[in-house]
C-alpha cells in the first residue's frame, strides 16, 4: 500500500508539471507524437501538389478560393501537425521569436521516431492581399523553415519539400482574414 | 520496504548517471539561446539575415565589434552547443555497431529502423550504446 501510495503521488507531481507546460508550450514530443504513425507511402509529390495551387488561382481567379484543392482530402487523411512560425512583414526572414520552433521541428525531425519518413513543410497565409502574391510568399516562407533545417539544424535533405499554398487551403474558410489561417503544416508522407 | 529503498537508490543512481551524461541539449534549447541574447543585435544589425546556413550567427561575428557582450558571449556557447549535439548524434553508428549486430540482426539498415531497434531494446542494450542515444537527444 505504501508504494501504492508513493507511485500515485510521483505520477501526480509529472502529471501537473506536465499540465502547467502544454498550455503554454509547445514540445518536442508533442510534435512527435502528431506526426508518427504514417502507414505505407502516400503517392503525392511535393511538385503535383505545387501545382495544383497555381493552376487553382489561374483557372478560379477571383479575390478567394472558390473552392478546395482537389488533393486537399487526400492530405487531410494523412498524420500532421500545425505551427505557428513568426516571420518579418511581407519576407521569409525568421523572426527570432520563431528560432526555438524551428529549432523543436529539427528535434523531432532527427529522431528515430520520425526518420525516414518523407515530409512536407507546407506554407499558409491569410486570405488578406492578393492570392499570387500570398502563394509566392508561402513558397518562400516554407523554403526558409526548409532551409533553416537541412542547413543550419542539418535534418537530411532528401526527406523534406517545401510546398507553399497561399491562401487556397484555408484553416477557416469562414474566416479567411483570420491568424489561424498562417500557419506552417508538416504533414507526413510515409516511408519511401 | 526494503524493496523500496532498493528501488529509490536506483532510482537516485540512474538520475545522477543520467545528470552526469547529460552534455548535449537540443537544437530548440540551444538556438533559443540566441533569440534570447542576441534579439536586439539581430533586430538592429542582422534583419535580413537567415536562420539558414548558419547566416545569423555569421552576421553577428561580423558585427562583434557592435553587438552586446552577452550576445558577443551567447552566440559561441550556441554554436558550441549545436556541433556538440551534431557531433553526438554522428557518434551513435559506431558506438553502437556491436548493439546492433547482437539485438538488432535481420533489422535493414537506414531510414531509422536500426536506431528504432536500439530504442526497443533499451534493457539490454549495453551502457555506452544507451549513453550514446542519449547525447544524441534520440530517446
């Protein structure tokens, strides 16, 4: 009974230590656990799904989106995990704020949990501003968070696309102006 | 009782084993680092450099002359701490290369799947191969 006791005491000490963090901080593990678990390899590449939001601003020009990207379901199925990357107005310059996140997705990234499996880092605006400029900005964006990571952080290269889409695959499509809607998405693509 | 004792000396034994090896942190722990004592230079003297290929801290060796002695003191340690956690985590192969032949034999090398090995194998793995999945923030 005594070490009952003493082993129900112990989990309750982690368990509010725990609590106290998640609500204000994001972990490595929380990245982990979010992404691990892909099954067999998914047959999208990073170029198909590039392309797929430039053709939908060219054929479904307009102030929004009409509508979602036809692979949008596809990726939705898949393991993933959203954040919240802070860069310079109108630049793909890392803001400083941001370091500590990128610096956790390159924790997680080199973990035998999540290596070699294939990721996308995928770049989201806001529906402010027009929908070419806010692809092109999300296309630099994620090539930044890219490359911060195979460089600096050296996560291997050859796992990682950088895709950018704009404002064509709201977060909320109710409220498309919203801070919700920027993000940066990894999703996982599986093994090769 | 007795058992208990037995079970908190472990426990203090393994805590202070674990304390003793712990010389590496992680990339987020390390270039937090950075944002924290050096965010006024970057502001005032690196805006447009990237968090790639190193471009922050080289901007802020090239502005030494400029930036605050903490930042000029912070951006070596943080350099130091991410080859440290680099150079850890390139050591494992070889540390472990007798681990794997004996647990993890029929694994297929790459992707992983050896160091997952490793992981599960915990127990029995020996101690240096432990220690050396450690450093390298892997567990």
């Amino acid at each position: 009974m005594n070490k009952l006791f003493l082993s129900s005491v112990a989990i309750a000490v982690i368990a509010s230590a725990t609590g106290a963090l998640s609500q204000t901080k994001l972990s490595r593990n929380e990245i982990i656990n979010s992404l691990q678990g892909a099954q067999q390899e998914v047959n999208i590449s990073a170029d198909e799904l590039q392309k797929a939001a430039i053709e939908n601003v060219e054929k479904y020009p307009g102030a929004n989106s009409p509508q979602q990207l036809p692979l949008a379901a596809k990726l939705a199925s898949l393991r993933q995990f959203n954040l919240e990357i802070t860069f310079h107005f109108d630049s793909a310059t890392i803001a400083p704020a941001s370091y500590e996140t990128v610096g956790l997705i390159a924790d997680a990234l080199h973990t035998p949990y999540l290596q070699g499996q294939t990721f996308f880092i995928v770049g989201h605006t806001d529906a402010k501003g027009t929908r070419e400029y806010n692809l092109e900005l999300s296309i630099k964006r994620a090539e930044a968070v890219r490359d911060a990571l195979v460089t600096t952080f050296q996560v291997p290269a050859e796992y990682l696309f950088a895709v950018g889409l704009g404002e064509e695959q709201l977060r909320d499509p109710s409220n498309p102006d919203a801070a919700v809607n920027r993000r940066v998405q990894l999703i996982n693509l599986g093994y090769k | 009782m007795k058992y208990l004792r037995v079970c908190a000396t472990t426990v203090v034994l393994m805590m202070s084993v674990s304390l003793a090896s712990a010389q590496t942190v992680g990339f987020a722990d390390a270039i937090k680092i950075l944002a924290a004592s050096c965010g006024n230079d970057i502001q005032a003297h690196c805006q447009s450099a990237s968090l790639a290929n190193n471009g922050i801290t080289n901007c802020l060796e090239k502005n030494q002359s400029r930036i605050s002695q903490k930042c000029n003191a912070d951006r070596l340690v943080v350099i130091g701490l991410i080859e440290a956690r680099l150079a850890a985590q390139s050591e494992v192969a070889k540390i472990c290369n007798r681990d794997m032949a004996q647990y993890c034999k029929g694994v297929k090398p790459g992707a992983g799947h050896m160091l997952r090995c490793l992981l599960k194998a915990q127990p029995s793995v020996s101690a240096k191969c432990n220690e050396a999945i450690d450093l390298a923030g892997y567990r």
